[in-house]
C-alpha cells in the first residue's frame, strides 16, 4: 500500500525522515493524541512540535501509547522566543523533555531568530555534546542570521525549517542552504489554508493527470526539491493520504509548472521583522 518513507542524511551522519506530522495549533489532548497515533498508524515515523504549541505533553503520551519503541519515532521540539541565553535555555530545554517524559529529543531548533540567539545556540551545541539532543537546528533563519551564527558557533545546524509552499518558495535561501549541507525543511507546506494553493488551477491540473489530490501534488513537490516536510492535520483520511506521496512522480515539466507559481508571499511573520521578534519575546505561548 505504502512506499517507504525516506531518511534524508544530515550533516552529522544522523538522519531524518522527509515526512513528518506537525501540531502546530492543535490545542487540546484529544485532537492532538489522535492525530499523532493516527500518523504513526500510517507509517509516520517523525513528529514535529515545540514549547509554544502548548502540546509536548501529549505528543509524548502518544508515542509512549503507540506501543512502538522510542528510538523508533524521530521528536523534534523548538526553543521559544522568551527563553534566551545559556542557562535560560538549557532550564528550557529540560521543561521540553520533562513535558515529553523522554530523556533525550531527536532535534531541538531555536524557532525563531529573536535576539540572544547565539548564548542559546551555544547552550544547544553542549547539549548536544553530552546526547541529550541528537541534532540540533534552526527554524525561521536567514541566510544572514545563520552567517552571523556561524561567527561563533562549533557546530553548524542540520536543517533551517522555514515557511515554504508554492507561492512562497525560498528560491535562494534553498540554494544557499544546500551550499552548506543544511536541509530545508518546510513547515506550513500547503500554505497552512490561508493562501489558495491547494486551489490553484495549474495544481489541480496536474492532480488530475495523476488521478490523486492537489495537497499530494504540493507535498510530492517538497519531496522532490529534498525538502522534508511536516504537513499538519487532525484528520484521519488526510493524514493517510500525506502519507501516500511516495507512490507517484512529477515530471520535469510538472515541477517547472508549480515552480513559476512562485508569488514571494509569506502567510507567517518575516524573520528580518525585528519590531515582532522583539515583540515576541514578550509571549511564552500555551501553558
């Protein structure tokens, strides 16, 4: 029924699968446990969370309910933007792994590029010396924000998770991250329903053709620029039908078709916009 879903080779000889299931704004156990236990139902074997979702806790109690092994299942969580500096992110990272109820986390990122980034970059590169964290990331960086981190940092991140779909492609932050061997990940990869693109004629053009749906064709669209993606859902049918994107291709042509949608429009905040980073520090998220 399923083809495997590939492990894409980081920078430090780990891997990571190239789908997983993201929870960002699901907020309540419920919802949240089903769609995690419904996606390793599937054959997902990577979730994607992180403190400001409010929902660590039942993430973990659904992988640890799922009956599969905890090495079994890739964790990614995130720092959030009130939590700077070295011991503030170390104390962090722990209330991360505490919520979880796990003793070590797949990947940590920093979500966003809100200042003091560098003291907790340096708190994550010893966590991750001692195996707590098997790989640690960025979220939401620029080419220009990762420079600067390298500046200092001994360790460069595995990936840069940033908002991509097919109005907002990141061209050149693309580019630049496979010059470093960073991967590009994707995090609202269908354009999180606040654009068109699972509308969009010349994607359900190509749905047709391959008789499956416009999020397959968007999401085998990721795949095939070497993206990993986190689609989010709390739907049963979607979240097997996400999976199944491993079963058909896009020809040259298809992907040149989706890759001239490009529009340049972000439906997330701008990392460069330092009024909301700031501004962001101030709000913890969900308790």
């Amino acid at each position: 029924m399923h083809n495997e879903i590939p492990a894409l080779p980081l920078n430090n000889g780990n891997r990571i699968p190239q789908l997983g299931l993201g929870v960002f704004q699901v907020d309540n156990a419920e919802d949240t446990k089903n769609a995690v236990k419904w996606a390793l139902a599937a054959g997902y074997r990577h979730i994607d969370t992180a403190a400001y979702y409010g929902n660590e806790q039942w993430v973990g109690e659904a992988i640890r309910e799922s009956g599969l092994k905890r090495k079994d299942v890739f964790v990614t969580s995130k720092l959030w933007n009130n939590e700077r500096g070295y011991d503030q992110t170390k104390a962090a990272f722990q209330a991360t792994l505490d919520k979880l109820g796990f003793d070590y986390l797949d990947m940590f990122l920093i979500h966003w590029p809100a200042p003091g980034y560098e003291e907790s970059w340096r708190a994550m590169e010893d966590l991750y010396q001692a195996g707590k964290i098997k790989n640690i990331g960025v979220s939401n960086f620029q080419q220009h924000q990762i420079e600067h981190l390298m500046e200092t940092a001994t360790i460069k991140p595995v990936v840069d998770q940033i908002e991509t779909h097919p109005y907002f492609q990141q061209k050149d932050l693309h580019a630049y991250l496979e010059t470093q061997g960073i991967l590009h990940e994707a995090w609202s990869p269908l354009g999180g329903g606040r654009n068109n693109a699972l509308h969009d004629a010349v994607i359900n053009e190509i749905a047709a053709a391959h008789d499956v749906s416009a999020a397959q064709v968007i999401l085998r669209w990721h795949v095939q620029r070497e993206e990993i993606v986190i689609p989010k859902s709390t739907h049963e049918a979607r979240i097997a039908e996400n999976r199944d994107i491993f079963a058909f291709g896009l020809d040259e042509d298809e992907m040149h078709q989706i890759s001239d949608l490009d529009a340049g429009k972000r439906v997330g905040p701008n990392p460069d916009d330092e009024a909301w980073l700031k501004q962001s520090q101030t709000y913890a998220g969900r308790k």
